[in-house]
C-alpha cells in the first residue's frame, strides 16, 4: 500500500530574475519588473511530498516530524529570510526563477529521502503561481 | 528536467444544467435544483498547469505571464460575466457541467501550448467541487 | 462576558446588476458587464455572527447548530440555485448589489436573534469582493 | 475524455497514535505527543476524486451529489465526533495514523464506485499535513 | 497611531462538551453529538490581535516574535495535543465550548499584554465555525 | 443603512528592516533576521474597506471597479515588484515594519475616499501575520 505523505512549510525571500550575461535591455524585456535591480520578494509555499510503502509498526509512511525536520534544516535554514542571488551559494550562477529553486529544493532533499521513495516538490512563489517538480 | 507550471485565474458565470430534448421532469429528476430554468451562478476558479523542459536560457518552462494572457484571451474573455447556456457558442448544444466545460477550456487553450508539453486545467465549480482533465 | 460566534455558510445564485427605470446605455455605463441580461452568478459565502453574554448553564452564546439552520431555512432555501432578480421578490424592485443583498440577509435573520443580542453578516460575492453590515 | 471529479468533506474526531504491544516508554519515543492517553484531535479534511469518461447523456462523471451522499453514509457517519479508537472498530487493532485513516477511507468507498473508474481519496489531518492513497 | 497586530497560531486536542451535574439524556439532548463520552476533536486555529500605539523607535507595536512566543508559552504548551477535559485544569468544571474557551485564552494572556493595549482573540473551532472575543 | 465594501488586493515586495542610526550589532538584537542587509521579501496581501451609506440610486457604497483602481493606481503601481526601503520615497526614513507600511497605504488612499466614509486597511505580511489601521 503506497501513500503519499506531505506537509506544508515556507520561507520569505529576495530575488530579482536576470542573466548577468544579458544587458539590462535584454533582461527588461524577458523578465520585465522581476528584473529590478533592487530586489523584490515573496512569501514563497512549499508542499514536499513522500510516496512510500505504509511501515506495518508504526503505520507511518515517514514521520511528518521527520520530514519537516529535514525541510527546516536543508531548506529553511538556507532561504528564509535571505536575498536568493546573494545570499544562497546555488543561485550564483543561476537564474533564482520558480523553476530553478523548486529543482534546487528537490535535490537538497533528495538524498535525505530513501531511495525506495518517490519525492515531489511544489512551491508556491505567490497564492496564483506555483511550480511542480518530481524528478527525472 | 520536466517541471509544472500552474497559474491561478477566475470568472464568474452563469449557468443551467438541462437537455432540451427531456421533459422538465426528466430533467428535474438528473439535475436537481441545478435545473431552475432563470439560472443560477458560480465564481469559477481555474488551475491551468503547463508541463515542461525548463529553458536553460532564462529558467522558464512557459513565462506565466504569457500563460496568463492566454487564459484572459481565450476563457476569461469569453466566460467572465456570461451566461455559459445563452452567451457562449461552445454549450449551445452541450450541457454545461463542471466536466464538459473543463473539456472545453482544455481544447480552447492547447493549440497555443507547445506541442512537446502537457497541459492540465482544474476547474473549481465551488471550494467543495472541482473536475481536472488531462486530455487524451 | 460578551463573546461573537460566527458561522460560515453558502449559496450559489444568478443576478444582474441594471435599474428597469435606466437606459441599457445608462446601465451599461454604471455597471459594466454585471449589466449582461442574460445574467452571471456567484458562489456567494456568508459569515453570519451574532454577539452575547455566556449562558452560564450551557457554555453556549447560541447553540452554532440553531444558528446553521436559521441561515438554512431563511437564508439559504431561498437564495441557493436561485436567480435572484426572477426567483427572490426582495429584488423585484431592489438592485442585487452585494451591499443591498447583505441588508436583506440582515433583515431577514434579525427577528430570530434575540434582543439583547447584535448580528452582523458579512457577504462574500468573490473571494476578492465582500461587504459587511452590521445594522442601523 | 476522461475526467476527475473532486469533492471535498469533513469530519472532526479524536485519536491517539500508539500500539498496544509496545510499552508507553517506547509509544512515547515513536509518537511523541501523538501518544497521550487521554487522546487529541483534529478537523479531518477530506478530497474524494473518481476519474472516469464522461457520460454523453448528462455530462457528468458522477453525480456530484451521489458521491457526496456515499461519502456521507460511509466515512462521515461512522467518523464524524467519533473517537477514532474506541468508537471505530476498523482501529481497534489498527493505529490511525493518516496513512491508516486513508487506506480505510479508500476501501470502504472502492465497493460503491464503478470499477471502469479510478479512486483517490486525499485526508488533511491538519492544514499542514496530508496524505494521498489511489489504491495498489 | 494606533495599529492591530494580529498573529495566527494553532493547537489540535480532543473535547467534550457535557455537564457532570446533567443526565446523559439532557446532556445529549443540549449538546448532541459533541456529548460523545469518548470524546472527538478539533484542529483549534488562533488568531491573536494586539492594538496599541507604533514604537517611534522600531516601528513596531508588539514584536510578533514576542506575540508568537507568549502564544506558544502559555497556550499551545498547555493546549496541544490534549484532551481539554482531562488534562486541561481550566475546564475540570468549565465546559470546553468554544465560548467557554476562548475567554480562558484571553485571560490566560492578557496579563502579558500592557495595560495601554487592547487584546482581542479569535478562535476557529472548525473552518466554518468561530468565536471571538474582546474582553469586558 | 451603513455597509462595509471590502476588496483583495495584493503586491510582492523586498524590504530590509533597521534603523540608519544604529549599530549592527543593536540592528540584530531588535530586528533578528529581518534586519538582513542584502534584504528578504513577502507577497504582501491587502484588504481594503470603505464604510458608508448605500447610494439608493445605484445600490452601491462605492463601485468595487473604482476602488480596485484606487488600489492599483496609488499602491500596486508604487509598491509591487519593488523594494520598499531603496525604490520607495515613502521609507527612505522610515523602518518599513507591517505597522508603518499600514498607515503609509492608508495615508495614500484617504485622500480619495469620500469625507463621510470610513476607511481601514489590513496589510498581510504573510498568511500568519497581519496589521490593521483605521485611521485616528
């Protein structure tokens, strides 16, 4: 019997969408206002999501203690309350879109996560946009 | 690496759930207090997804705010402040349930979502009632 | 101790928003597409609070379930599936605007909250739009 | 066309989470605060979906209304301001975690749904946690 | 300038309502399925609102990390996943209504609210159900 | 008869909060990680509410299509995608803490809200924090 367990967290970020590649035209036009050179933000929603087999002992697919431990010190810990492109090392080199951060999240937890288990990642970057990753 | 792409979009409409080709019996007895024939009414929320390679040039699988034009042009324009029975060609002949309008919306906006990636429409009746369809 | 109990409830109905006295122009310039006369609907939400002392015995300001039933009875039998400029007579010569539909659910629920005790109804037409009346 | 129709319920009950074979000390380090004797509880929020074809005829997958009813006389009425322990037999040898809770929910609702069609059943123990089971 | 600061906050726990001093038939015939001897429960979500003037210096009007903490000490320590009856000595003679409850949480915290500041706390029982309450 | 007529809006914004004339060290003690000099951000939620007399002639308090406008003119357009401490003149000296960023939105809009009408802002900061201001 697979369920899926989820459980709910969040962090409040920074970020601005830009190649440094790109001249501020180029970026204007593709990423519009998210380019603001000085930042904007979000109260960004997260759904992490483990399917597993029910364990017949304890009746737990995962202990959701367990889960939101592994997001707070693999996620949480390093977004919340910080600027994306200058404060988080994966985003260097990286454009911080919705995208690319719920790909970053999946693979920060990943490991943490037996390999038995499917794991999916949903981020809300506002109520009305979200994103979905499950892996490859 | 596939990712979804989801955005959130509304309309508020009218409608009436009836054959014409049945008895107002026949039809009291299917649908219930939906059939009053001077309509009644519901805030559609819509959930479009998109799913797709994420660009690596800017980090996009589809830019939401093309994805959201698409939903104003082709539904929100359409159905937003409407009578789904009187107003709107496509339930001239076909009966407005939360299934067959998802349907429709789904057809109206997959010849403008590329062809190598999936399309998803959830359609909110009420917060308690909700229809996705995948296509094919 | 004065304490407010509140209760969610809903319907679903059809109206138009036009004065038969006005020109179609006039109407239209006023307002906008909620003049279709073919009519649009909503999911309307209701928050009905009433306001009293603690009955010592029971614990209870109202009983919630005495409550529910009153907006169910006066409330929602008449207004859920309805068209409510053709089915409801309060707006046979009353515009249903949010704010003219809130008084009317005030007026209707008053005479079975007691005396020493306040009601106020809030209205929600969408999730973005409410009105909130609290008597006179 | 397939299609998924969705319906959301509720019912608010009490449980603990421990086994009787295990001693309160070992209850306690699996469980935590899930393990008080004296037991706690939650508003279960439930999403029932059945993904099957249109009928040509009525437009529906299913009745909305048919599916709220089962889930009425099968889950509310035997969960509802229940003692998840002590009142449902189904737990009597059985912790209810969620994960228990929804293979149970799943399996009392399979026998009344048509077997051409799928069924998930979603259950929010919190608004923070939740679980999803689609049958094996 | 004076400004309300509100914070949300949550605790799950099992209840019953009944009186000791009432027979099991009057006891069920006030209190209906909330007088389950084996009690059921609730997901109790918390909304805790201080008013007072802005702090020139900091811009704040109460730290809502100071909020958050004095919620957490003296409420959900207290409250979470108990059994309000049993194991919650406020309501050995006190039925745990929501009424009953939430006047016990704002006594519980005003004390470490300035006197210069007005508290006011709502209490969701369930989504559809809440009290509020302001204080004498 | 006096209405309330409420409406959602919403803008995404980065601040930084701290005093220019303190040490980073007092910075940090009273402000915590939001005093993060590279900035964080929130998806800042607003419900904004006009209190007044139905116009018997059109039904309406105040047409939600013009306070929507108001709305979109006077704040979304100054403080969406921004970051509210370098791009808005308004907290060049002044902390942006949810407090003082209430009564800058409310300052704003009074001026174009009738005399007779009440005005009062409630400003999200994030879906568990929230600040009201209804003028003095």
């Amino acid at each position: 019997m697979r369920v899926t367990v989820s459980r709910k967290a969040h962090f409040n970020a920074a970020h601005r969408l830009y190649r440094k590649d790109w001249s501020m035209e180029k970026n204007d036009s593709v990423f519009g206002k998210c380019n603001n050179p000085n930042f904007h933000g979000h109260n960004y929603e997260l759904i992490v999501s483990v399917t597993g087999e029910i364990d017949a002992e304890t009746g737990y697919v995962i202990d959701v203690k367990i889960l939101s431990d592994l997001i707070k010190e693999h996620i949480e810990n390093s977004f919340d309350h910080k600027n994306l492109n200058v404060d988080v090392p994966d985003f260097t080199d990286l454009n911080p879109t919705a995208e690319n951060i719920v790909v970053v999240i999946w693979n920060k937890l990943r490991p943490f996560i037996k390999k038995a288990m499917e794991l999916e990642v949903v981020l809300y970057e506002t109520p009305r946009n979200f994103v979905t990753y499950k892996g490859d």
